[in-house]
C-alpha cells in the first residue's frame, strides 16, 4: 500500500518538530542519556519518550509495543508513530490511573465516559474508533483531500489532510471566501445597504458593511463640506464632459506650472472604501493627483476615458484631495482638464 511506502518517522518529525527524541529511535535501556541507534536526541534521566500511535490504514493488526524502560514505540509492522516531547517517568498524564489519557476513568480511551476506545465501536463522545471513522473524510471536515486517521484517543487526526489554499481565487473546503470570490454573497446578505465585504484569511469580514452612504453626484454643484477656497483658483463644474447626469466637477483653467485642487474632509468611521470616476484629457505629466491628508496616493494623466477609482481609507478624519497638477511647464494638451464625478463612500459622514 502506498501509505506504507512512505517513511513514516520522517515524514512525522517534519510535521511535529517539537519533539526532543527523535521519531521511531530506540532509547538506551538506563536513561544514561545516549541513545542506542539512530536519533540525535535522548531524554534526560527521569523522563521518557512518548510516543502516540495510530492505526495501520493497511489493517494489518499490528499492535503497539512496549520498548525498552516501558516506553512505547510505534510499530514497525504498520502502526505510525508521533513521538512527542519528553515527559516525566509514568504515563505523564497525572491522573494516576496510569493509562496515560489523563481523564482519571482508567479505561485508557481519554474520553472520560464508560465508552471503550478501540473496539471499533464509535460511541459517547467519540469521533471515530480505530478504522471506524464513522462516516467522515478530510473532504467532509472541509478539507481538500489527504487521509483522516483516528487518534488513540478516539478524535480525529487531520495532519495528513491536505487544507485549502487560501489566496487562490478558489472557494474551497472551509474557506468562506477566497478573494475576489464570496459564494455570491454581498452586504445585503449581512443585512446591511451598502459597503463591501472583506475576505480575511479565508473568512467573511463585515465591517466593511454600514447603513450610512455619503454620496455627491454634483448635479447641484459642489456640497457645502467641500472646500473649494484652499486652492489659488477655484475648480469648476463641467456641463459637457460628465460621467453621469448633467454636471461633474471639473478642474479650474490655470496656465502651466500651477496646481488647483478641491478639498473634501469627512468622518470615515471605522474606515470607508472612496469610489469615484474620474477622467483626464491633458498632456500625460498634467495628472490628476488624488491625495489623503497631503500624501498622494494615485496620480492619471494623458487621454483617460471615464474610469472608477475604489480604495480603501483608514477609519477618522481624513482630508481627500483632488488636484490639476500642471507644475512642470509642459506643453497643455488635450482639453486641458482632469474631471470626477459619481463620488460615493460607505460609512463616511460629514463632519456637523
Ligand atoms: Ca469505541
Ligand atoms: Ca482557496
Ligand atoms: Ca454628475
């Protein structure tokens, strides 16, 4: 069977590298601290080795033996083996029953009722017994593929399914989402009108999501939280070259080597996605700068169609600038403007 072929003890100490014995390693019969074959690391005297063992997938009945000090190793006969950390002489668990599953009912099976672990059986609190793994695959605990194998303690043992790949696209196993992807879901779906969701390591995050909208379509000019007057030259409002209905703002007619701008502050709460189109029709180092708090954050020139702008601002109080920049003399082109219009923002409030 293929499951066997592999090297078990190397593939386990790759996965579990907290161990202090090495995986599958004989260990000296008198604790003196070296080890008889293999391995680079031997328990102090007065702790032991444990191991954990799991069933043969080839159902071969092995069976889990006892190496030298009482110490259990895995089987070479087709048990797999976990070698764990040291831990004191006994069974470690400090329960006192000696069984080593810590739930003190003595009958070895760690699930602390009168159910038997390892009869086959799954029964009270067990997920699974030996090969019985009652029904369930890695597939149908959400995972992609792989092996599920049944601890000793009657719980499932994941580590050789294979997890989704968060950040592929791909909505998979567990995953709630995979970036752009949402199962087709929306805000709305969370209850709320507008915003969007976010997909935080696989998982839907709604507080993205408001009630609130702060939107300015311009079709009555600029709204009083703008401030037009910080700039040498006022913006404008364009009646022709618009995005939707009638009006868009449009920056002011200035000479070469100067910078207009309009400025709009708002409350973005706990933070708010800023959507708007803009356009350009200037020689390509005429840009259109968008600026948060004075740090520019994009900046478009040339011919550039109507297009959407979406990005995300902090949450608090920030300054959104719009500027004509034509610092840099060069010849204007175009029809010498840079233009947005359908200004919308989630969860931003004017400031009273
Ligand atoms: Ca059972
Ligand atoms: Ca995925
Ligand atoms: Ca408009």
């Amino acid at each position: 069977m293929t499951f066997r072929a592999m090297p078990p003890a190397a593939l386990l100490c790759g996965v579990f590298s907290l161990t202090l014995g090495g995986c599958g390693e004989s260990v000296d019969a008198t604790d003196t601290g070296t080890t008889e074959t293999g391995g680079a690391t031997e328990c102090v005297p007065g702790q032991q080795q444990g191991c954990d063992c799991y069933d043969d997938p080839s159902g071969d009945g092995g069976i889990m033996r006892t190496g030298e000090n009482g110490i259990m190793t895995c089987d070479e006969d087709g048990y797999w083996g976990e070698c764990m950390m040291c831990q004191p002489l006994g069974d470690g668990d400090g329960d006192g029953d000696g069984d080593g599953d810590g739930d003190g009912d003595g009958d070895g099976d760690g699930d602390g009722d009168d159910s038997v672990c390892g009869d086959g059986t799954v029964e009270g609190a067990e997920e699974c017994d030996g090969s019985n793994l009652n029904g369930a695959t890695c597939e149908s605990l959400g995972y992609v593929s792989g092996m599920l194998l049944c601890t000793p303690q009657c719980t499932y043992e994941t580590f050789l399914c294979v997890p989704p790949t968060c950040g592929d696209g791909i909505i998979e196993g567990f995953e709630e989402c995979d970036a752009p992807e949402f199962n087709g879901l929306t805000c709305d779906d969370y209850g709320y009108m507008f915003g969007n969701l976010a997909c935080i390591d696989c998982t839907i995050e709604s507080s993205g999501c408001t009630d609130t909208l702060y939107a300015v379509d311009f079709e009555v000019g600029y709204t009083p939280e703008f401030d037009l007057t910080a700039s040498p030259v006022w913006w404008t409002i364009d009646t022709i070259d618009v995005y939707e209905g009638l009006r868009c703002a449009k920056s002011a007619f200035t000479p070469s080597g100067t910078i207009t701008f309009v400025d709009l502050t708002l409350d973005f709460g706990g933070g708010a996605t800023l959507n708007f189109w803009y356009r350009t029709s200037s020689a390509t180092t005429h840009t259109l700068d968008l600026l948060i708090d004075g740090v520019v954050q994009e900046s478009w020139g040339g011919d550039t169609p109507w297009t959407q702008y979406s990005g995300a601002v902090s949450g608090g109080v920030h300054t959104i600038r719009w500027q004509y920049n034509k610092e840099d003399f060069a010849t204007v082109s175009g029809g010498d403007y840079v233009s947005f219009d359908a200004l919308s923002i989630p969860g931003a409030t004017i400031i009273p």
